[in-house]
C-alpha cells in the first residue's frame, strides 16, 4: 500500500516539474514577445546542445582532461564542418557516424 509519504512527494515532484514549464506558459499566452527575446530564445536549443555535448567530445572520463585525439572529436570536426556546408541533419548524423566507426577502428 503507499503512504502518504509517498503520495506527498510524488506530487511534490509533479509540482516542481510542471509548475516552472506552466508559469511562462500562463503568463506570456497571447503577449507580443519582443524580438530580441524571441530572437535570444532561438538560440536556447543550440546552446543546451552544446553543453550536453561538448564534455563528450573533448573531455576524457573520469578526471576531467582536455584529450584532441579522440575518437569523439577526430569524428565531430569534420562532422561540423558536413553540417555547416550541406545543412542536411540526415547526412551529418550518416556522416558523423560513419566517421566515428572509422575513428574507432584506427584510434
């Protein structure tokens, strides 16, 4: 059986969880945003994207060290540079994973 206890903080939870992504919802419906807020919110994903990222590229495990030679970011530059000139998310994610085997296979 589950107790209150339980109860309690799984709404808790619930509440902390969906209460910071209902307020701006709530309170910008309808609102004209400026552009340069619209414009700063654009870049958000980006961002979030390159610092879930970049740890994974150019650090190694354990205790944080910057290593270049590693499979991750011998595979991400020209990964990039795929991305920046054919702007296809389908042929950089085949481009990035091709590259990544091959690194793994060398490296």
């Amino acid at each position: 059986m589950i107790s209150r206890d339980y109860l309690l903080l799984i709404a808790g939870m619930a509440l902390a969880t969906y209460l910071p992504r209902l307020a701006p919802l709530l309170l910008l419906s309808g609102r004209q945003l400026p552009a340069w807020l619209r414009e700063w919110l654009d870049l958000v994903p980006a961002a979030i994207l390159g610092a879930l990222v970049a740890p994974a590229i150019f650090a190694a495990a354990g205790p944080r060290r910057l290593e270049l030679l590693r499979p991750e970011f011998l595979a991400a530059v020209p990964t990039f540079a795929v991305a920046l000139k054919t702007r296809s998310l389908g042929g950089t994610v085949v481009t990035g994973m091709l590259l990544y085997w091959l690194a793994g296979k060398f490296f």
